[in-house]
C-alpha cells in the first residue's frame, strides 16, 4: 500500500481472537470498505476493502495492485499481492499472530522469494502497539518506540542501529473519538484488530524532528463526520510544504 510504504520511508527517515473479537468489526459498528487520498491535486490513491462473512478481512485493492488474506490458522496470515494489469505475484507476506489476533510478524519476500524485510511487532498488556523492528538483509535494522497517554499514540522514536535518528510527537482532537477501530499510525494495513487497539481519538497534529531536534515535518488534520461519528473526509494540511492531502473515507454498515 502506497501509504504504509510512505510510511516506511519515514521509519528510515524518522490482524484472530475469540476472547477478545479483535479482528472482526464490533457489532452495531460501520466497517471500512472504501478509501480515497489525493495529494496536492494528484491522482487519486484509493483502496477498496472486502471483508468475508465471519468479519475477516479478504482483500485490499489499489490502484495497481491487490492484497489478498489467507488466515491459514489463528497464528497464521498469508498475504499475497498481486499485480492488477497481469495478475503476477509481486510480493508475498507471511504474518505470525498471538492469541488476540495481533500481527507478532511480517516476513515480506519479493517475487523470486527472497526476504526483503522482516517486521517484528510488541503489545502492551492493554493491547497497545510498543513497538516495531525492521530486519533489512544487509543487517540494518530500525526500531520505532511508542509511548501513550490516555488511550493514545503520544510519540514515535525511530533508531536506525540502535542510535536516534528521528522521533514524531503527536496530538488529538479529544472531541472527535476514533470510532473507526484503526490504527492509523502504526498498522501496516488499515484493518481493525491486526495492529492492536487503536487510539482514543482522531489524530490533530503530528510534528516530527529528526536527532539534531531540527523540525523536519508539520502536519495538521482537520475531519468532517458523519451523523455517527465516523470520518468522511480527512484533510492534512502540510504546513512545511503549503500542500494539502484530502483523504475520504466511505463506512458500511
């Protein structure tokens, strides 16, 4: 998804339960099927969102390509991604879950098989992401720390071998709660429940610095909801750059 591996650059440069239902929608609750970002006036990134009967997840369209999910046990995910134009394999993902449905680890393996990155991921007691590592082949690794307050993500530090190289802080409108059951910081996907429990309340700002404490990113979010609740539209003001990024978002019962 061209959003998380966004979100990988800045990781460089800065998922199932029965006890706890994680990983499928809560009842009553909309679940997310469609979603649309348009970045300074570009082309529109969207993703289209297919949940199976028992509430799992089954795919993820983009532009140009598909996800496709295979719980192949309660510990086990296969994700296969494919090319949209020809069907070819272009990546493949095998994701090791513990007993709440939480994704533990990501072996990522490109076309020919071979890894090209291993994500390995902590849960706190209450559910909450800690932290993720990121194995390269050549031995790099890059570990990010989180830290909450009040049933939110407050701060991001991402260490490139053991030393700092960048650290995000974030804030939250405390009048707009995350009904979307997303982890919009940390998740490698956006589906409920694979990443652990999401945040309290929508992202407001992020600022992020890197370890000269030099700020090097400063985005605003603004939403427009629903009668429940629930974002229709999502506009990230990138006050270094004067962009704008629109992103919608379309829930189903």
């Amino acid at each position: 998804m061209k959003n998380l591996f966004i979100a990988l650059a800045a990781i460089i440069a800065l998922a199932s339960c029965k006890k706890e239902n994680v990983s499928n929608p809560a009842t009553g609750s909309k679940t997310l099927s469609k979603t649309s970002y348009v970045y300074n006036g570009n082309t529109p990134e969207t993703e289209e969102f297919t949940f199976g009967a028992n509430g799992k997840i089954v795919s993820i369209k983009e532009n140009d390509r598909t996800h496709t999910f295979n719980f192949v046990s309660a510990t086990s995910l296969e994700v296969t991604e494919r090319s949209n134009s020809n069907n070819s394999i272009l990546n493949t993902r095998h994701c090791v879950l513990n007993d709440k449905g939480f994704v533990t680890q990501i072996v990522v393996k490109n076309a020919s098989g071979t890894i090209s990155g291993t994500y390995d991921y902590t849960y706190n007691a209450e559910g909450y992401q800690t932290g993720r590592q990121l194995t390269f082949p050549n031995g790099d690794i890059y570990n990010n720390e989180y830290s909450y307050a009040d049933g939110n993500l407050i701060s991001s530090k991402t260490y490139k071998n053991n030393v700092l190289n960048s650290y995000t802080n974030i804030t939250y409108d405390n009048t707009k709660a995350n009904k979307t059951r997303l982890n919009f910081w940390s998740s490698y996907w956006n589906v409920p429940g694979l990443f652990g429990k999401e945040t309290k309340y929508l992202m407001s700002e992020t600022k992020g610095y890197n370890n000269s404490n030099t700020l090097t990113s400063h985005d605003q979010y603004t939403y427009e909801l629903d009668a429940d609740g629930y974002p229709l539209k999502e506009t990230r003001n990138y006050v270094l750059t004067g962009k704008l990024g629109v992103k919608s978002y379309t829930f189903i019962q």
